[in-house]
C-alpha cells in the first residue's frame, strides 16, 4: 500500500501517527499496489502534495532499500539541494545556495547534535551535519522543509531536513531484508582492494491485534579509496600598482604581461601534490520498541547509533617560494592570474618531501521515547523526548591534523606552469644533488594538532493536536519545545619549527623511504603528461615519528604526540519554543483552499566558558617565523548572552484547477551562530610574523541570522505519480556575523626582532634587511633572552645555511607584538537571494520508463568581486549556485534500472578577502537490480560512472587550489527480502 504525509503531521510533532494511509478520496477508495521505485517516487510525490508549504522528499523503494547508498548523494535529487564531497563521498548539503551551516537536521522529529573535527588544525566550530555518518539502508525517507512553519523546530534558514527511521506498527506484520555487496573504488593507488557492506533490517509485530511491535537494523560497511590533488598555496593578494614586499618586479625580461595598476593579482606561496590513501569504517545501528495497548495510545522507545571511523595517510611532494630572484608571466587583467612562476635560489632551498596519519572517529548515539495519546473531543497529545550526543575525536597517537617534513636540499630553481587543470611543477636541482637519491634526504619540522569536538543534546517536547469538526477551522496544533545543547570543543598542539633541517641525512636510513610515481597518478587530467614532477619518496610515518622521538625528543621521547588540550570551550544553549498554528479550509471561488497560520516563539540563554592558555613569552624560531610561548597555566573565562526572536509562518494553497495547486508562503526562520563565534575569552594565533600576529576574541551575544521568506510555487500532478511544477523563492537575510579586527597588544608579549638587539645586530651588518643574517648575529653575539641549539658535543647546530640555530625570547626593552584581533558583531548588512525551481516527475503510462528532471536557478546581491581591492574585506554569502538533475529510471518484470545525472554550477566556496571558488562539476550514477525469484534480487551499482574530475581556485582560474582526478566507485550484491 502506497502510505502518504498526513496533511497534519509535522516535523514537530514526531510520532506513529506521522505517516498514515492516504486519504480514501485521494484514491478514490481503490487499494493501488505499487513497488520499487515506483513505490518510491508515488509516496514522495503524495507527501508533496499533502504538504503544508514547500516539501519534498525521498522514500525508501521497500524496508531497508533506500534509493542510493549516501544519504546526500540521495538529496542531491531533490529540487534545490546541491552537496559538497569529502574523500569521494557525498558529505555535507547546500539547499537554495544555503551551506550546511544554515540548515538543520532533525531525526524523527528531533533536533540532532553533530560533531566533526574540520581541518583538523584548529579547534572545531561548526554546525554542519556531516552525513557521511549515516548509512541509508535504515533510512525510511528524508523529507526537505524549504518554507518555515510555526510547528516545524528552528535553526535552519536553508531548510529543515527531516531524516526518518522506520517504525515495527507503521507496517504490521514481520518483514525484513538482509543485502551483501562488495565494493570496488577505482580511486585506490596501487591496488583494487575489494571492500565488503552488509546491512540488515528486521521488523514483526506480535501479540493481541498487533499490539506489540519491534524493528532492529544494522549497517556495516568498509570502503578503501584514494585522493590525489595537485594544488598552489597562495600568498597575498596585491593591485598593479603596489611594490611592498613580495610583489612582482617592474615589467622586463623576467616579468612578462605585469599586471596594470588597477589590475588584482595573486602570488603563490607553495605548490604540492599530495596522494591520500583512505580507510573508512562505518557501522550503523537501529532498535525501535512499539507498544499499542488501545488503539488511542502508542508507546515507542528508540536507540539509533552510528559510528564513522576514517584513517588517512598522506604524503606529498612541495615546493615554497620565498618571493626572491622571480621569473612570471600573467594573464590580462583587471584579474591577472599567474601563466608560470619561476624562483632561483641558493644552495640552502629544499625540495620538501611530507608525511601524515590521520585517523579520527565520529560517534552518535541518541535514545527517544514517544507517546502518543488519541483523547476524546478530537485532541491528540504527543509527548516525545530524546538524550542525544555525537562525539569527534583522534584514534591514534598523533592527533587530528599532523605534518611530518623531511627534505632535499639544493634546489636552484622551481617552476609552476599555471596553463593547465592540473598545476605542472617542475625543479631542477644544484650540481651533484639527485633528488631522487634517499641518503640526502634531511628530516625538517613538524606538527600534531589535537582536535576534540562533542555535542550533547536533551530535548522534550509535548505536542497537541485539537481536530475541529466544523468549518473553517479544520485543526488547531500547539505545543512547546525545550532543548539543552552542551557543546564542548577542545584543541592542543605540538610543534617543533625546524624547517631549516633537524639533525643530518645519516640520521634516517634509507629503507624507511618507497619511491613513488605521480604522472600515473593525475592519468588523464590536463597536465599530468607535460612534465610534472616524476617522482618523490613518501616514508613508513609511524617508523619516522618513533626514530625522531627516539633521537631528537619532537614527542617528549616518549612516543606519544597526541597534545594536551590547552584550548577547551564549552557553550550551552538553552532554548524554550512554545509555538500555536491554526489549520483552516474554506472555498475560494468553490474551490478548495487551505490558509495555515502559526506563530513560535524561542528563548535562547546561552552560556559560554573558554579555557585560555595564559602566553608566557614570545620567540623568534626561524628566519620568518615567530611563536607564543605558553606557560603552564590557564583559566577559564565565562560570558553569558541570550535572545529571543518571533517567528511568523503563513501557508496558503488552492486547488485552482483539478490537480493544479497554487502555494505561498510567508515565514521567518533563524540560523544560529556558529560555535567558535559565540566562545569566550581571547585566543591568539600561535605563529606570527615579524610584523605581528592574529586572534579571536569571541562574542556569546551574537543574535542568530534572521531570514523574511516568501515562496509561490504552482503544482500538477497529472497522474498518482507524474507532477510538473515551478516556483519563485525569495529571502531577505539579515543579521550577518561580520568580524571587526582591533590592533592591540596582548599579554605584555615583546617582539624579540622590534628591539636593542635587533638594531644593534643590523647595524653591525651594514644595515642588511636580511632577516637570516640579523638573527644568526643574535644568537652568535646575544646571551640574554637567547638559546642556542647544540649537539651533545655542546658544539651549536647550524643549518644548511650555516646560520646557528635555537630561539630568541622577545625581552621587557623589545617592542610589544601587534595583534589584529577579530571579534564577531552582527552587521546591519541584508543580503537578498532569490531564485526558481522547476521540476517534472513523469512515468511513461504501462511501459516502466520514467524520467524526472529539475533545475534551480539561485541568484543573491551579496556576491564577491574579484575586481575590487584585495586589501579590503567584502561581504559575500558562500555556496550561492545553479544545480540540475535528470533521471531516467525502468522499473518492470523484476528489471530495475536507473541513470542519474547531478549538476552543480560554479560557486563561490568562502575566504575574504581572498576567496576560493569551485568549478562547475557534473557526474553520472547508475543502478541496476533483477528480482530473478520473488524476495532475492541481485544488483549492480555505480557511482560517477564516468569518472569525472573536480577542481578549484582563487580569483582567477588559473591559479589552482586544488584539482582532483576523478574515480568511480563500482558495487555488487544479492539482497533477500520477505
């Protein structure tokens, strides 16, 4: 039986009675057996249809057979809905150019906590669900909310994200299905692993007229894949007519088409190519207990647990620029982007060969009750509650973002050709140097960043529902939500800033290093095949942290790297949300209409407490380099804030025509602040320059971003399956979190090279601005505030310059380090994005052909402008970008079959004033499934059959932020089901 959305039922209000029969009059009292993908696409189209405001949705084919194997990668169908990928993956969703940030996840009802560790490499902030988390074969539907509603729960000004478990009573009777596959990435360097997923779902219902029901699920799967990425790292931004340091010289022989003085241009600091290997573990698991004594009362406990655990090995092979003796050539303007770069150097540059294992873990685990009371008069009562936590954290000694350097020194010169996808980096070395030789291969610095991120939530919400039997009004919803959300994000590092070399080449034998090949790795992206880089030498990671432990202390010598955490926020939100909604139904012109009017109102009390590290000093590390010093202790810092805001929603649809409905909508819905913002205390950057540093101050006050929402869309279904429809969405946001940056002084903290010994030293040298040479007379002539790195001889160690090496302690005589220090405000800036929605569903009568296709136009007025001066920040919204979709699907006789086409345009991916941007990317998926005896059906899978690539870059598309080749990922299986 195809099952619809109650009209009624809302995402607040979770429970059995959320997905019920459709009416009789919808079918005019006939029972229409349907299956599979029909199935599928007839009950998203019912709960497109019944909605109130703009809904779509997906729905499991059958129990434990959801349409494809990523929830994301599902939501990319729907109409409006683009997604970002991580390590090949569909990860995180973008609804009407609306980043994952501004859009919330519930399940069943429920506001979901996330946790995810970002980069790794600086403590964790974000609100976006990760969904790599969840595996879909427990997954019953999603259900997209693009218009606010007074009963649906706040957070989301993208849309509201309804992901939906299957529940025993909702399906009387036993079923169930248990699927094998094996996995094949084609993305994988140097082997074909073939990776194994089992999922399984059991569902019965027992005892007097079914009262009793119960539903168990599991997931296990296991991928192995590789990401290869050829990227430029870039340097500052500058106009034509800048000369500071680092900019391009006058035009001549080794400057070539230099850009105008109005024109923006760019300056690469580093290239790379980087190959990640990849293990991911994924294990899901579901238990729902039902118990109906009466039929006016249900009883539901839940349990849902997900576990992601991905270990990454990366090694890479760069190069960085120091802005020295320079050959360039650039594109015209007014946005100029490098043709190539090219950098000479003396004896002391390296050719810098990398190391990381990074292996983290995502834990969620969330228990619910629900009971669900049909009383007398019409009224329904529903009182649900949840404890919910998700939890990111490192499963290994290292820590969530670690770099591990070892290098050739002598470079002469470097070059990258900026014509192609794939930027082309070349080298040639000094005289008697082979790169490619293991025995001169020196250890440099290296890092382990420790990143920690939980969220815990407890939710209760009682929910009512009074039926009115009269005209006009046809229901009246009301209820009140409370949430405590307890976020705690730590963070801690170890660093040791010997990039100059860290003992000498003897010091690492040579079996510790394995050649590796890299044209073969970019096979078939442009560029690859034009004299990149042949060769590099990656090394056994864990073997090289232990020997340089062992010789050199870089972990404490005693092996273990994983940090202490001495960055520790902690943030909780308090929010209460009563809301009324009023269902009315009436005529328009003798046709029928529905008009629903609702209110919420939420009150959020937020507090904030931050462990600070309280700085002890500063010091000069390297030629260029500078770090904060910490001493043992720290401190808490505690700030309060709250608000509250009011959020209208109006819902009005008319049957114009038979089968024709006209929808608007008027609503406002909120985006909360991103954690990091809302943190208190002040947090510096580690690492500064000569010219000072950075922090963040942070702000609990700030107010959420407020968005005023109007939608009109008209709908035909045609036929119980088929529908075509348009629409026009508009919203005016404000309250944006803008960053104010203050140059201050922190902590007394001096600037060992602002200072008596720093003009004395240069003076002595003749007045040379030559930071290298300054520092090396420091620490040759200086005692005070100086150390010097010595051998166990005692004699100092020099680096490949000759220069000494140690650290500089900034003195009370220097000079105070400047910080420019951020500190988040909501702006008075509104930004307004608009755009259309156009979609058909349409099944070819008898035959088991159909297509849908659909295509979202996203227009705003805050976008970013390459054109205007690089040194002044601009207020731009991210993820703003056209998407498309076309399917063709069979379905008959057993046969399904499916091809997908997603499309996502060109779209602004942040950064300011710097910005990335990624390229327009397109893949095709495919499916196939034959039922050759009834409940055992073997299946094929592919996904970005085609094995597209993907790439990024800064202002101009020449300069490569990354560029990715492309790999399908092949499945196969036997599914049984009864």
């Amino acid at each position: 039986m195809a099952h619809a959305q109650d009209a009624a039922a809302t995402v607040g209000s979770p429970g059995p009675s959320e997905v019920l029969e459709a009416p009789a009059d919808t079918f005019e009292g006939e029972e229409i057996i349907v299956s599979g993908i029909r199935a599928s696409l007839q009950a998203a189209v019912d709960i497109k249809r019944n909605a109130q405001g703009v809904v779509d949705a997906i729905s499991a084919e059958d129990i434990g057979k959801f349409p494809d194997t990523n929830l994301a990668e599902s939501l990319q169908r729907i109409t409006g809905v683009s997604i970002d990928r991580q390590n090949g993956e569909g990860s995180t969703v973008t609804v009407r150019g609306f980043g994952p940030e501004y859009n919330l996840i519930v399940l069943n009802g429920r506001q979901l906590p996330t946790s995810t560790l970002g980069d790794g490499a600086s403590p964790p902030a974000s609100r976006s669900f990760d969904f790599a988390n969840l595996a879909s074969e427990g997954i019953a539907a999603v259900e997209v909310y693009k218009t606010g509603r007074a009963a649906v729960p706040s957070g989301g000004i993208g849309s509201t994200i309804n992901i939906k478990t299957p529940r025993p009573l909702d399906r009387p009777g036993t079923r169930g299905s248990i699927a094998a596959r094996g996995v094949l990435d084609t993305s994988q360097n140097g082997s074909n692993d073939i990776t194994p997923e089992v999922s399984g779902i059991y569902s019965t219902t027992f005892g007097h007229e079914d009262q009793f029901g119960f539903l168990v699920s599991g997931v296990y799967q296991k991928r192995n894949a590789s990401v290869n990425n050829g990227s430029a790292g870039f340097g500052n931004s500058f106009l034509g007519s800048e000369n500071d340091w680092g900019t391009v010289g006058p035009e001549g022989p080794n400057v070539i088409n230099r850009p105008g003085p109005t024109d923006v241009y760019e300056v690469p600091q580093s290239a790379a190519y980087n190959l990640t290997d990849i293990k991911r573990e994924r294990i899901n698991g579901q238990v729902a207990l039902q118990y109906r004594p009466v039929d006016s009362v249900t009883a539901t406990f839940d349990y849902t647990y997900s576990r992601n655990e991905v270990e990454a090995r990366d090694s890479s092979v760069g190069i960085w620029f120091n802005f020295g003796d320079t050959s360039t050539e650039w594109t015209d303007g007014p946005v100029a982007g490098p043709v190539f770069y090219t950098e000479r150097f003396g004896p002391g540059k390296d050719l810098s060969y990398s190391g990381s294992l990074t292996a983290n873990v995502s834990e969620n685990n969330s228990i619910g009750g629900n009971l669900t009371w049909e009383a007398p008069g019409g009224l329904t009562f529903v009182l649900d509650g949840h404890h919910s936590t998700a939890e990111s954290k490192p499963t290994n000694r290292f820590g969530t973002s670690t770099s591990v350097g070892s290098a050739i020194f002598g470079v002469a010169s470097q070059t990258v050709d900026f014509t192609k996808d794939l930027p082309v980096l070349s080298y040639q070395m000094g005289p008697g140097i082979d790169a490619l030789n293991p025995a001169l291969i020196n250890a440099t610095g290296n890092s382990f960043r420790n990143a920690y991120f939980r969220d815990r939530i407890n939710q209760v919400q009682l929910t009512g529902r009074y039926e009115h039997e009269g005209d006009f009004l046809d229901s009246l919803d009301f209820g009140v939500s409370y949430v405590n959300n307890k976020v705690r994000s730590a963070y801690g590092f170890l660093q040791n800033d010997t990039w100059g070399g860290l003992g000498t080449p003897e010091d690492l034998p040579d079996d510790i290093f394995e050649l590796v090949t890299l044209p073969d790795k970019f096979s078939g992206v442009s560029g690859a095949d034009d004299g990149i880089i042949p060769a590099y030498y990656r090394f056994d990671f864990e073997r090289m942290v232990d020997l340089l432990d062992q010789r050199f202390g870089i972990c404490g010598g005693d092996g273990n790297c994983l940090a202490s955490y001495d960055t520790d926020r902690r943030i909780t939100e308090r929010t209460v949300s009563p809301f009324i909604q009023a269902n009315l139904g009436f005529d328009v012109a003798s046709r029928p209409a529905h008009l629903i009017a609702g209110v919420r109102y939420d009150k959020t009390k937020v507090d904030s407490a931050s462990l600070t590290p309280v700085p002890s000093g500063a010091a000069w590390v390297a030629q260029g380099e500078f770090n904060i010093l910490y001493s043992a202790d720290s401190t808490f810092l505690d700030n309060k804030g709250s608000y509250d805001n009011w959020l209208p929603a109006f819902d009005f649809d008319i049957e114009a025509i038979d089968d024709v409905v006209l929808r608007a909508s008027y609503s406002h819905t909120i985006t909360r602040a991103d954690y990091g913002s809302l943190q208190g205390g002040l947090t510096l950057n580690r690492q500064f320059g000569i010219a000072g540093g950075g922090g963040l101050q942070g702000n609990p006050n700030l107010v959420p971003f407020l968005s005023k929402n109007i939608d009109f869309s008209a709908e035909w279904y045609y036929s119980p399956s088929s529908y075509l429809s348009a629409g026009y969405f508009r919203k005016r946001v404000s309250n944006f979190i803008n960053s104010q940056e203050i140059e201050r002084s922190a902590f007394e903290l001096r600037n060992p090279a602002d200072g008596p010994r720093f003009d004395q030293a240069q003076a002595a040298l003749g007045g040379t601005t030559d930071t290298g040479l300054i520092r090396d007379y420091i620490l040759r002539n200086f005692t005070e505030g100086v150390e010097v790195a010595r051998d166990g001889s005692g004699a100092p160690i020099l680096d490949v310059n000759g220069y000494y090496t140690g650290r500089i302690i900034g003195l009370p005589e220097d000079g105070l380090v400047n910080f420019r220090v951020g500190t988040p405000f909501n702006s008075d800036q509104t930004a307004t994005i608009d755009g259309f929605e156009f979609a058909v569903q349409h099944t070819f009568w008898d035959t088991g052909f159909g297509a849908i296709l659909n295509y979202t136009i996203v227009n705003g007025d805050a976008q970013f402008d390459n054109t205007l001066d690089p040194n002044v920040g601009q207020f731009a919204l991210a993820g703003l970008s056209d998407s498309a979709n076309a399917v063709l699907f069979f379905d008959k006789f057993g046969l399904q079959a499916r091809v997908a086409y997603n499309w996502r345009d060109k779209f602004y991916a942040g950064g300011n004033p710097n910005p990335t941007y990624v390229e327009a990317y397109g893949q095709v998926d495919a499916s196939v499934s034959y039922e050759f005896m009834q409940g055992l059906t073997v299946f094929g899978e592919a996904i970005n059959l085609t094995g597209e690539d993907r790439r990024g870059h800064r202002r101009n598309e020449n300069f490569v932020t990354f560029s990715q080749p492309g790999y399908a990922r092949l499945m196969g299986g036997v599914r049984f089901s009864f």
